[in-house]
C-alpha cells in the first residue's frame, strides 16, 4: 500500500502548506496522476513531501521535470554501467527506467512535455507497483494496464495564501 495520512503538510522555505483531507491509500497497481496549474506546488510536494514519506518503506525511481538537467547524469550512469546510451530524450530515458532495476515506485515529473503518450508508455511503467506521473495538461486518459487509476488535484486559489488543497479522486475502477 502506498499511503500518506490525511493532514496539514508545510514546507516552510518554500511558503506552502498541502492540506490533504482524507487518506490516500493506493493499493498496489496503482497510476497516480498529480494535476495542477503551473506553480501550484506539484514538484514541491514530490520533493518535500511524498518522497520523504515513502523513502522509509518503498524503493523509488524518480525522473524529475528538468531533464535537460539530467541528461549528463543519465548518460554517464548508462555508460558507467556498460549499457548504450541513445541519443533521443525518449530513448535515453526508457534505458534509465530500464537500467535502474527499481520497480517499485516510479515518479516521472512532467514528463509528458518530452515524450508522448506512446513514448511514456514504451517506459513500461505497468513493470512498477505504483506509478506517479506529474502534469499540468488536461490529459485525464485511463493507463488501463494499472488496476486502479487516480488523480490527486492542486487547488491554490489565492497564490498570497500558502495554503494549496489536495483533493483526491478515484479515475478507475469506477
């Protein structure tokens, strides 16, 4: 079970505080889709909240929304390993999944602004018990592979307020 506990969670440097008003229990073969407006604090509550959260009981593989940034990184790690390094964004990041071998959790951030649908699925996120994918389009499509679908929308209404509300909904089963 993936859980984080109803509560108020601040992260005081970066001036918010996630109000979550019910448990999220998500069993395993879970897709959990985090959706909100740009600067609604997504990538904040991964780094500062659910990661924390989960390091203690769960493996995570984390592919974060500055890939640019992790490009380097990734290649030098594939070619360390002895593995081929491709070329495309989409290529070098399924090698990354692939090379990895955690197939516990898998976070990709944003990751639908360099690779389409097709391309995330050729990631094999259905290999992993829970996937969390991060986005701010309106892409509410099931990933029917996963037994069970969510979304965990970012509501902050008054951006002078630190306060952003998490609302959890079941996508599927219905």
């Amino acid at each position: 079970m993936l859980e984080l506990p109803a509560g108020t969670y601040p992260v005081p440097h970066a001036g918010l505080r996630y109000v979550l008003d019910r448990d999220m229990r998500l069993p395993q073969g879970s897709h959990l889709r985090l959706r909100g407006e740009n600067g609604a604090g997504k990538t904040t509550f991964l780094e500062h909240v659910l990661i924390p959260q989960l390091r203690g009981t769960h493996r995570i593989l984390y592919l974060s929304q500055d890939m640019e940034l992790q490009q380097n990184t990734i290649r030098a790690t594939l070619a360390m390993l002895g593995h081929t390094v491709p070329q495309s964004l989409a290529d070098m990041a399924a090698a990354w999944v692939e090379a990895g071998g955690c197939r516990e959790v898998v976070i990709l951030d944003e990751f639908d602004k360099y690779l389409n649908d097709s391309q995330i699925d050729a990631l094999g996120l259905p290999r992993f018990s829970w996937a969390v994918q991060v986005s701010h389009l309106e892409r509410p499509e099931a990933r029917p592979a996963f037994a069970h679908g969510f979304e965990l929308h970012f509501s902050r209404p008054d951006t002078a307020q630190p306060d952003v509300t998490l609302e959890l909904e079941r996508l599927w089963p219905a």
